[in-house]
C-alpha cells in the first residue's frame, strides 16, 4: 500500500510491504498531485531492473533509489546491513508497487 501523506504545505508517500513495513520513501511534492504521480511513475518502473541504482553508504550498509525514466530519485529504500537485505527490498518493491492501493492518511 502507498501511504500518500500531507506535512505542511508538502506531500509525499511511503509504500509498505504487506507487514506494513516501510521500503520505499518519496521525497517531499508541493501538491498532492504530484506525489500521486509520483506513485504512478513509481508503479510504472519498478519493474524494470535498469529503474534501481543500488548503492553502499560510507557506514558500509546498502539502500537503493528507484529512478523514473529521466534519471530522476523517486523513491529511496531504508538502510539495510547486507547486500541480500538490500536485493529483498528491490524484490518487495516489484511485487507489492505495481498494484498497490493509495491510502490518504493524516
């Protein structure tokens, strides 16, 4: 589920695997309906392997970003401590995004 969420005059969303665990956090939109297209680019290439920059902090742990088709972060994992973690959340991202429902929450 996407949790598309207001802070300020700003939004932006959260996508939860079905545990409601957070894997994919949005950077902040000045409408709601950007964020909401954001969710659909989000929905729309996450399936695409090319979509996923995979990356290691300097504290040695790994996150990745889901990238739209011009390059730019629409999505940011949580940190993870090994590499398969890390692969566990692209795959949670494939499977739970693409038809998952929008929840407005407060």
């Amino acid at each position: 589920m996407f949790e598309l969420k207001k802070k300020n005059d700003q939004y932006h969303f959260v996508l939860k695997a079905g545990n409601s665990q957070v894997i994919l956090s949005s950077e902040m939109y000045n409408s709601k309906a950007a964020a909401k297209n954001g969710i659909a680019s989000v929905q729309k290439n996450c399936g695409d392997d090319k979509s996923y920059e995979k990356k290691t902090a300097k504290n040695g742990k790994f996150h990745f970003n889901v990238k739209a088709t011009n390059g730019q972060i629409i999505g940011s994992s949580q940190m993870y401590a090994g590499e398969s973690g890390m692969n566990n959340g692209i795959e949670s991202v494939k499977k739970n995004a693409p038809g998952a429902e929008i929840k407005e929450v407060e």
